[in-house]
C-alpha cells in the first residue's frame, strides 16, 4: 500500500513539475515561484519516504513506519502553502478584465 502511494506520489509531482514548466510562459512569476516552492517541498516528502524505506536501512521496521515530526509538519505546509495559494489565484483571475 505505501508502495503504491509513493509511485502515485513521484507521478503526481513529475506531472506538476512538466505542467508548471510548460505553461511557465503564461504564469505571473509569483504564482510560478509558489507552486515551484510547493513542489520543492513535495519532493523533501518524497525524499524522506524513500530514505525510510530503503532496503539497505538498518532502521528497524517500527521506525520506518512512523512519521517524523519533520514530515508530518510538512504535510500541513503543503496544505496550507497550496490553500493559499488558490486563494490568491482565484482572487487575481476574479480581476482580470474578460473581453466579450
């Protein structure tokens, strides 16, 4: 199961790493630099769970089944990283001017 979110996890972040890059052009620098700084810490997550459950780790299985504080405070930054984010992205396609 862990296995399996971890391979959802990488695609996910490949996926929003080609995206971001590809439309880069057309996103104001700030958001581009935001949803970069999201994706930076999405890949610490990954890195970190990668670490835990490398084969050639002596830690006991116990250990590699907890969360560090580290990563589970991360989470809740990427949380809150990306919930603002939208919100500052909603509020800046609101005031754009629509052409009929």
């Amino acid at each position: 199961m862990d296995e399996d979110h971890y391979t959802a996890a990488q695609k996910a972040v490949v996926t929003a790493q080609d995206e971001l890059n590809s439309n880069a052009a057309f996103i104001p620098e700030t958001f581009y630099n935001q949803y970069e700084a999201i994706r930076q810490l999405c890949i610490l997550q990954l890195d970190e769970f990668q670490e835990r459950w490398n084969v050639g780790s002596l830690v006991p299985q116990k250990e590699k089944e907890k969360i560090s504080v580290e990563a589970y405070k991360r989470t809740g930054e990427i949380n809150e990283k990306f919930k603002e984010l939208n919100c500052e992205l909603r509020k800046y396609l609101s005031e754009l001017d629509v052409i009929d």
